[in-house]
C-alpha cells in the first residue's frame, strides 16, 4: 500500500519506516528542508535503537523516501499518517494548529478518496475537527481515523513492529478495512486490533499515559514513606509486583518521570476534562509528587553534604530515560539547576545525552567523557538515569577517582551492602 506520513519527528520517522519494512511504499514529509536533507543522507535526527538501521535499508530498497512536497505525496497516498507536533500551551492544553494545518494541505492536494489518520497525541474531539477542516477544503470523499501511537522511547521500533495492542477509532466500514490491512503485519502473533469510535481511541492514549504516571508517583510516595518508617521499598515493590491485579510493572522509585509523553498528557487530560467542568483531583496530586519528587536527590546531598558550596558533583545519566537522547523536562535538569545555583561544580556524563545537556546547560558545567572521567576529585557521584552500563562499574576505580566515596542512587541501581562492603556511604531512594 501507498502511504504518506506527515512530520518526521519522533512518532513520524519511527511509523514511516516501519511501515516500509512490512513492504509498504511510505513517503515521509516535513517543511524542514534540511531535515529531509539530513534524513536523505541517512544520518538520524535523534537517537533511537535500531531506527538508523531500519531507515538505511527501506531507503536502498526504495520503499521509504523523504520530501517538503506534502501535495504530491498527498496525491500518491491511499493512507495519510499525521505525526506532527502538539506543543502544550501555558494551561496545559494541546496545541492544535500544526495537525489541522496539516489537515487543510491535506484537503488541497487530495484527488480521490483518502483515508487521514491522525496519529500525533490529541485530546479528544480532534477527528471531529480535522473532518470539518477537510470538509470544508475538498468535495473528495474521506475518511478521517484516530490511531493513537503507543511507543516507549529507547525500545520504539519493537514496540512498533510487535505492538501490544492496535487501537483504531474509525467509524466508516471502508476506512476500517484500510486499516486492518495496513496493520495486520504486526498483529499475526495474536495482538488485538481494538477498533472504537474516534473519541474513545483519542481518550485511550491518554488514559493509558495517566494511568502508567500515577503508579510512578504513587510508588514514589511509597519510597518516602519507607525511609520514615524504616522498610526497604524494593522488597515491598516485589511483594505488591507479585500480585496478578498489579503486576510488576512502573512500580520502580526513583527520581520523578520526564519525557515527552508523560508530563504533557497528564496536564491535558487534566486540561480537557476541566473543560468538561470535571477536576481530576488524582492527576493534580500526580503532577504534585512528580514535582517534588525531581527535588528529592538534591535534597539528600544538601543533607549529607551541605555546605554545598565549592564541592565537586558527578552526574551519571542526564536523559529522562536510558537509550535515548531526550531530556525533556528530565529530572536530571532540576538537580543540576539546584546544584548550580548551589555553587556546586558539576561534572556530567551520559551515553548518548551530551550534545542535548550542551543546548541545556552551555558552559555551565563540564562534559565528561565517560562515566569514570565525571569522578575525577568528586565529592559524590550522584546517579539520576538507570543506563546499563552504570549496573556493574569498577568500585575500586570509582573510590580512587573520587575525592570521598559517596553515592546518591536516584534509581537504586546497587544494594546496599554491596556498597558498604565496597566502602562507599551510600545513599538510595526509599531504602
């Protein structure tokens, strides 16, 4: 099938080259010339595993192509992807003008029946409004689709090819088609595909993000409590982790969520369900704890360490997540900015995150080069980003490099008394 996907960030470039690797024909589009440039070369606009690779191949075999030329790729199309941004507003809302936008120049180019998905994160009634901008632009028939994406960065393209689940808001029975086709590649080991109305497939994406942040916050609260009472979190994460209606998963503590997805869905569910006239008191304290959360790890050096000012800090891990290079609104920030303002000299280090800390931070603190570099004379190492390659590090090494051996584990990445034993003062979350 002929596909177009407009918007080449994130959600855009990881669909498109899927879709080709299934043997689609995908032409991916964005008004940024020189991202089409760069993305022709076969160099990648951020970091994903597995994303690069993917892209090089589809392109050699000819099935995904890259273009400004939205018109001409509209025209080519029998399914029109939108993954094009939603930038929050101050009130938390999502800012629709690009995928309407996008909707118009839809309308304009199209030469027979189309099938427009949208695929960026929207709230709901969004498919209500890009079929009246469409409508009002062509006398060609559409079809307008809700197809919410569920993908977790530093694992997007396997969450793409072997999904969970598909969850299609469609409402016409020849769109419904076009969809099942388009995704039954991806489904045959069984993963349902979930067709809806429109609105109940826009409300999925967000509830799904809430739901997943509340046991985040929530478990956060529970590791507070257990450094007041004296219980270790972790074996009450895998007592509670054990139980079939749980189930292990984000019950990890640790130092407050980040990202793109998260924080920015859980302000607009709260944001469109208040202008149904109904507060979402759960996701207010949600947000709350997040917050606070962020603040917790400085909090612990202040107490161990103060005064702060003059001291030297590692920093392990600056990206809101392992294997990506994403630092939006990234708990690492909050930290450095308290330890800045402190009068604390930071030394950073992450695998892929550098050259986006730089854009953050400029001069203001020091790039190391490796995890080992950042200890040279450090008064702590504080560990912000759960990387792989910070589970089993050189002790000995680490105590020799730094000034006083002591950790602040965001993450709980080390047992404690591996850590004494290891002659380390060592500080953890909830335990």
């Amino acid at each position: 099938m002929k596909l177009a996907v407009i918007g080449t960030g994130y959600v855009g470039l990881v669909i498109g080259a899927c879709f080709a690797e299934t043997g689609n024909t995908v032409v991916c589009v964005d008004k940024d010339a020189a991202k089409i440039r760069t993305l022709r070369r076969g160099r990648m606009p951020i970091y994903e595993p597995g994303l690069e690779e993917l892209v090089r191949r589809n392109v050699a075999e000819g099935r995904l192509t890259f273009t400004t030329m939205l018109a001409r790729a509209v025209r080519q199309a029998h399914a029109i992807f939108v993954a094009v941004g939603t930038p929050q507003g101050e009130d938390g809302s999502a800012d629709l003008n690009h995928v309407l936008g996008v909707a118009r120049d839809v309308a304009k180019a199209m030469n027979g029946y189309k099938v427009i998905v949208d695929k960026s994160t929207v709230p709901v009634g969004t498919a209500a409004r890009v079929r009246d901008v469409v409508r009002r632009e062509t006398t060609h028939p559409f079809s307008v689709v809700s197809n919410p994406e569920f993908l977790k960065q530093g694992s997007a393209v396997d969450d793409f090819l072997k999904p969970d689940r598909v969850v299609l808001g469609v409402e016409d029975p020849r769109a419904r088609d076009v969809m099942l086709e388009i995704y039954s590649p991806f489904t045959r080991t069984g993963a349902p595909m979930l067709v809806m109305d429109c609105a109940s497939a826009e409300l999925t994406k967000y509830a799904a993000n809430a739901l997943l942040a509340t046991r985040i916050s929530f478990m956060n609260e529970v590791a507070n409590v257990c450094e007041r009472v004296g219980a270790d979190v972790d074996q009450l994460r895998r007592a509670i982790g054990a139980d079939r209606r749980i189930g292990p998963s984000f019950l990890f503590p640790g130092v407050g969520y980040g990202g793109s997805c998260f924080p920015k869905d859980v302000r607009a569910l709260r944001h469109f369900a208040a202008q149904g006239k109904y507060e979402f008191r759960i996701l207010r304290a949600v947000e709350e704890v997040n917050e606070l959360q962020k603040t917790r790890l400085f909090a612990k050096l202040h107490e161990h360490l103060s005064p702060l000012k003059g001291r030297t800090v590692a920093v392990w891990g600056l990206a809101f997540k392992p294997r990506t290079d994403d630092m939006r609104e990234a708990p690492s920030i909050t930290l450095i900015e308290s330890l800045i303002e402190a009068g604390v000299r930071v030394q950073a280090f992450d695998p892929v995150a550098m050259k986006t800390a730089r854009g953050i931070f400029g001069s203001r603190i020091a790039y190391a080069s490796n995890g080992y570099d950042a200890l040279k004379g450090a008064d702590a190492l504080a560990i912000v980003t759960e990387w792989n390659e910070f589970r089993r590090p050189d002790f000995e090494r680490m105590r020799k490099l730094m000034r006083a051996p002591v950790v602040f584990d965001g993450r709980n990445l080390f047992e404690p008394a591996q850590m004494a034993t290891s002659g380390f003062t060592y500080i953890s979350i909830g335990r």
